[in-house]
C-alpha cells in the first residue's frame, strides 16, 4: 500500500505566502467565525446586488469600524470579495455559511479544541492530552463528556454524530445480512447506532458497553424510545483491559472507536472482541482513514482530528493510516473477511472473524 503523499512543486513565493496563512491562522480562524456568527455573512449573502460596509453595520446593528476590520480580513480569507466598494459573498463564504460539515467541524474547532491547543507542543512531549485540563482534571475526554459544559458537549457530539449518522442507513443492510439475534456495541455513547439496530430488526437484543456516565446518557434515550426491554448496558472501564467483555454475540460493532485508543490499547480491545463473539460471529470496524479518502478535504479534516485526540482527547490516539488498522487486526488474531469502501461522509468498515 502506497505511503506517497504530496509533493513540494510550488513556487517559492506562493510557499511564502502559505507560510504566512500558517502564521495567522489562529486569528483568521476566529475572523472567519465572527463573520459567520455575527451575521455579516448572511446579511452578505441575501444581497445578491452587493452591499458596502455601512449597510452591513446599519442593518446589523453593529459598529462599523467592527464590520470594517472583518470584511477586510473577509477579503483575505477569500470568503468575501468587493467590487466598487460593494462586498459578494465567495463560494468559499457560501459553505462556510451553509455546509453543515464546515459547521460542526468549526464549532469543534472552536469549542472543544481551541483554548487547549496552547499545550500541543507538551502533549507531544508527555503523551498526555494537556489540553483538556482547561475543561478540568480528567485523563480522557471520555471520562469528562458527562460533565462538560453544554455548548462543549453539544459541539462534541454534534461533530461525533456528523460522521456517524450518515453512515448507519448504509450499514444496518449490511450487519442485518446475517440476521444477528445479540449484537454488542462497544463504545456505544449515547446509544444512537444500538437504537437504530432496534428500530431496524424488531427481534434483535443490543448491549451497550461504556463508561458508566455515557451509559447513563443512552439509557435516557433508550427509554425515550421505548427500548429498555431490548437494549441494556455494561458499565466497564474499555482501557481496564483485565476486564472481559460479555459472551455469545453475533456481533461486536465498533463505530468511530478504535482511533479513540492507541495501536497497543487497540490490540487488546480487539482481543477482547474476538473472544466476545460466537462460532458464527464477526466483529465489524467502522472508522475513517486518511489514506482512504476520496477528497483532499476529507484527508486534511481527518490529520487535524488526529491532533485533537493528542492534545484534548487521550495523547496517544489517532486518526489512522489503513495500513496500521490492517496489522493490529492481524496481531489480534482476526482476518478481514470483507471490506466496504465509501460507507457515508468517510467510512470504511472492516468484517473481521478469526484467522
């Protein structure tokens, strides 16, 4: 499998420039989102014919020096461009304003990352996520998610399930194939995937295993849509790795979980799984790697959220190259049976069975 990535074909003076958009980027960032949230945007946006910078004040109700200063900034960051003192929205404008994947990729950004990313350099040093101690003393996002303040939590899970969600129609005709009686759902959070396999297969039994907070989440929803009789949980610590998963499943689903644990954490986990599983069972792998994307977008979203699990979420995770998937499965004693490529926004899923 090829590792050749890039190149180095610029000139020197584009290079240069690029280095300086590195430079800014944090303050760009913030720029961009100010347009986005104060309106400007939109009020650009709705004025097909053009508009100046007083106008946007005026009808916003905003100072015009602070209009001023973002539009020019706009200009730059090629979200706006002006023609006779009038300023257009760009393409580039129009999906940071309505692409829902650039809004909840922002919103994480800006929400869960951004103020902990001071410590990026000490947690490459430490393999520690020094970052999350401005939420507070935690030593994984997991452990935190139930007591972070709201708007973190609603830009996490609302990036988490992003991915996610688009993928599960896609996915349930494929698990449901083999007509599964029990399936196990590691990592389940707040329960999502196990009420969709509900909804999908009156006869199926999902069990949930998570950290006890996460669990206590998904059985508020799980109640709400009338599954408590199908769906249940298992309070386990996943990186206790003395602790068993339960036995006797058709099969052990792990949805955007795998890059949450470091290469070693992941072979165990994986062990755990194939010992869950009954003579018949598999275990399926869905997650997104940034070597098997169809978009340099989609590869350049996935390598930033590998610095997020460095520095917020655990220090030792990552988004990961195929290759490495493919060899931790092996050392677990499992064999991809099957592969499906371009599953939702990103996906690939693995079906593993014992080798």
């Amino acid at each position: 499998m090829s590792y050749d990535f890039g190149n180095d074909k610029k000139s020197a003076f584009q290079a240069q420039f690029d280095a300086q958009k590195i430079a800014f980027a944090p303050i760009m960032f913030q720029a961009a989102r100010s347009l986005r949230n104060l309106g400007i945007l939109e009020c650009i946006k709705n004025h097909r014919e053009g508009i100046t910078i007083e106008e946007v004040a005026k009808e916003l109700n905003l100072p015009v020096y602070g209009v001023k200063v973002l539009l020019e900034a706009g200009l730059s960051l090629e979200v706006v461009y002006a023609k006779d003192y009038k300023y257009f929205i760009t393409k580039t404008g129009w999906f940071l304003l309505t692409d829902e994947l650039t809004k909840v990729n922002m919103d994480f950004t800006h929400d869960v990352n951004y103020l902990g990313f001071f410590e990026l350099e000490k947690c490459i040093q430490t393999g520690k996520p020094e970052g999350l101690k401005v939420f507070g003393e935690w030593s994984t996002v997991y452990e935190a998610l139930s007591e972070l303040p709201e708007h973190v939590r609603k830009s996490w899970f609302g990036f988490d399930h992003y991915y996610s969600d688009e993928s599960f129609p896609i996915v349930l005709p494929i698990l449901f194939e083999s007509n599964p009686k029990k399936i196990m759902d590691v990592g389940g959070n707040t329960g999502k995937f196990s009420i969709k396999c509900a909804q999908y297969n009156p006869d199926v039994r999902v069990t949930i295993l998570d950290l006890p907070g996460q669990l206590a989440d998904a059985y508020k929803n799980i109640e709400a849509q009338g599954f408590s009789d199908r769906i249940d949980g298992y309070p386990i610590n996943l990186l206790d790795h003395s602790k068993a998963y339960p036995t006797g499943y058709d099969i052990v689903w792990m949805s955007q979980f795998l890059d949450c644990f470091s290469q070693e954490d992941i072979v165990e986990l994986l062990k755990k799984a194939k010992a869950a599983i009954n003579e018949t069972g598999a275990v399926y792998i869905m997650e997104t790697y940034w070597d098997n994307q169809r978009t340099d977008a989609g590869r350049y979203s996935l390598v930033a959220t590998s610095l997020y699990f460095t520095c917020i979420a655990n220090g030792c995770s990552q988004m990961y190259h195929t290759q490495d998937m493919l060899q931790l499965i092996e050392k677990a004693g499992l064999r991809v049976e099957q592969t499906y490529d371009r599953v939702g926004v990103s996906h690939t899923v693995f079906k593993c069975v014992p080798k």
